[in-house]
C-alpha cells in the first residue's frame, strides 16, 4: 500500500498504519520537491512510497512526465535518461541526509533502510477475558495509547482445541488483521502483529502479559516493605468462590531478593501472582503483605487490586488487619 504526503498530518500509531520505515520514506522526501503520483503535473515528475519487499526496506518509485511519454522506468535516450539520473540522485540525497542506510538506485527508483526510531517503548498488557469459561480469549490495551485494543482471539470454541485455527489478533471493530498462530506462543505472536499493524516500530513493540506484570508488582510489594522477612496473601473472588495463596520473601538489602530465581519460594511467587492476574483481570482482590524486621518488629501493608494497578488501602483497613503489627502506608503500585 502506498503512503502518501498526507500521512504526516495523522498520528504516527494508530489501526492500519502504514509501515514504520514506509512512513519515515515519505516524510523524509519533501513535498514540494517530490509530490505523490496522483499530484503528477504534466512535464514534471512525482513519488510513489511503498513496501520494499523486506521487512525494513523502503521503495521510493519514480514517475517522470516528459512530452513523449510518462516514464516509471529509467528513458535509454540520452537527454530524459540524464533526467531521471539527477531525480534519482536527488531521492537518494534526501534519504541519505535522513540516516537512511543501503541506499540503492534502481531502474525504478530508490531502496533504502531507515534507521531505527529512538522512540519510547510502546508497552502493551496482555490479559486473559475475565470469563475464565473463555479459554484462550485476552484482550490487548496500551495504557500509552488507549485507542489501540485488539483482542486475542485462540479459537478454542469453550476449551476444545481442535478445529482452531490459532490464535488471532481482531482490532478494535472486530476486523482479523493478523495470521493465525496454532503455537504455545501464539498469542504473544499476534499481540505483535497487531502491533505492527499499528505502525509501531518492531524494536518499540513491548508486550507484557498480565502474570508477568502481576509478579513484578508482588516484587515491587515486597520491595516497598524493606529488608526483613515478608508473608504476601492474596486474595481474590472466582467464580463466586474465595481463593487466597501466600508467597514468603526475604529481603536482606533494600531492593535484592535473597531467594532463588528458580527456587520453590519462587515458585510459591509465581503461583501467588497468577491469582493478582486473576483478581487484575476480573477486577476485585487484595494483596497484604507482614513484614518482620531484625528489631523483632512488625508491619502491615495492604493493596486493592485493580485492572491495571494496585491501590493502596485505607489506614482504617490496615489497622482492621494489624493483628498487633504496625499499619504501614505504602504508595501506589504499578
């Protein structure tokens, strides 16, 4: 799909964008040096951006109008010939004082790399439907821009698996505008696509699924309530039913985990934030976490768990729960 000059007056992510490097190709040749096709003027010449068959590469195709004939294609007669060498060269020019590398001329045009935005990540969270009977359903936000949401869609049909045809993204109208993926990663695969489907650059894609947000955020918990020894318990309502799981901690600087990365207390930290995942996604839960210090101290801290976040609770809630530890207000987490 070709882009045209206009593209820079719409914002640079949103559903259907054209490719990033495609984009970067058209704003890097000015306008009024190099108009689109449909603005070709008679005796004058014009552009036409679009994908250059590799992911990352540009083409830039010239069309030059001479009394003779429109050319899309390098004239062998002399005078049109040094013509279309010198807009050529000038395409390449502009492309080249832009950071574009790999430049190659064509008997087309141009094809060239651009360089990689220094953009800010673009994060994206990936949480399951809060139906737990939906399996393999999620939904996919950005907290950055709220207008891009996709949902994830695996095709399992209530669990069943066969007759999938993998895990789809749809975009915010219910289009499919991805592959499907019959992969254990395939959701992760087409959270991605849909992505790039966005116009988002692939090195500035960040998708962060609810369980790993939900581990760092037990993390951050812990990190909050400073060296000593620390007992999370969550607690969440699913299906009508209350669960609760508990994860122990040790911290003995501020900010470093004494346990294991792989270790069972690690484990019981995972499982402890797959049910945060849970009450994240169905939105309703608590997270307390007793801390036990080397003075033989104790404190109390408690969150509300919400969709995206966790808040924290009331002094008046704290106290309910001290059980002779000290109410501690901590700050919100994300």
């Amino acid at each position: 799909m070709p882009v045209k000059a206009s593209v820079t007056a719409q914002p640079r992510y949103h559903e259907g964008a054209p490719a990033w490097y495609v984009r970067a190709a058209r704003e890097a040749l000015p306008v009024e040096d190099f108009p689109d096709t449909d603005d070709l003027a008679p005796g004058g010449h014009a552009v036409f951006v679009a994908h250059g068959g590799e992911n990352g590469r540009a083409s830039v195709q010239l069309s030059m109008d001479s009394p003779q004939k429109c050319h899309t294609w390098r004239p062998k007669s002399a005078g049109p010939g040094k013509r279309w060498d010198a807009l050529v060269d000038g395409i390449a020019a502009c492309l080249e004082a832009a950071g574009f590398t790999d430049v190659r001329r064509t008997n087309m045009g141009v094809w060239a790399t651009p360089p990689n935005p220094a953009d800010e990540e673009v994060e994206f969270l990936l949480t399951p439907d809060a139906d737990l009977e939906n399996v393999g359903v999620y939904h996919l936000t950005s907290a950055q821009y709220p207008k891009l949401t996709a949902r994830i869609d695996g095709g399992f049909h209530r669990g069943v698996t066969s007759g999938s045809g993998g895990f789809v993204a749809f975009n915010s109208e219910g289009t499919p505008v991805t592959a499907g993926y019959r992969t254990a990663d395939g959701a992760l695969r087409a959270a991605r696509d849909y992505a790039a489907y966005c116009g988002i650059p692939d090195h500035l894609i960040k998708i962060v699924t609810v369980e790993d947000k939900a581990l760092a955020l037990l993390d951050a918990a812990y990190d909050a309530a400073g060296p000593g020894a620390h007992t999370a318990t969550v607690t969440a309502d699913i299906n009508s039913h209350r669960v609760t799981e508990q994860a122990d901690a040790l911290r003995l600087e501020a900010g470093v985990p004494a346990e294991s990365a792989e270790g069972f207390r690690r484990e019981r930290q995972k499982r402890a934030a797959k049910l945060i995942a849970l009450a994240m996604a169905t939105g309703g839960g608590t997270l307390v976490v007793r801390s036990r210090y080397p003075d033989r101290s104790a404190a109390v801290r408690g969150w509300v768990l919400a969709s995206s976040s966790a808040e924290p609770m009331s002094e008046a809630e704290l106290r309910a729960l001290a059980a002779g530890a000290q109410p501690s207000m901590s700050p919100k987490l994300t």
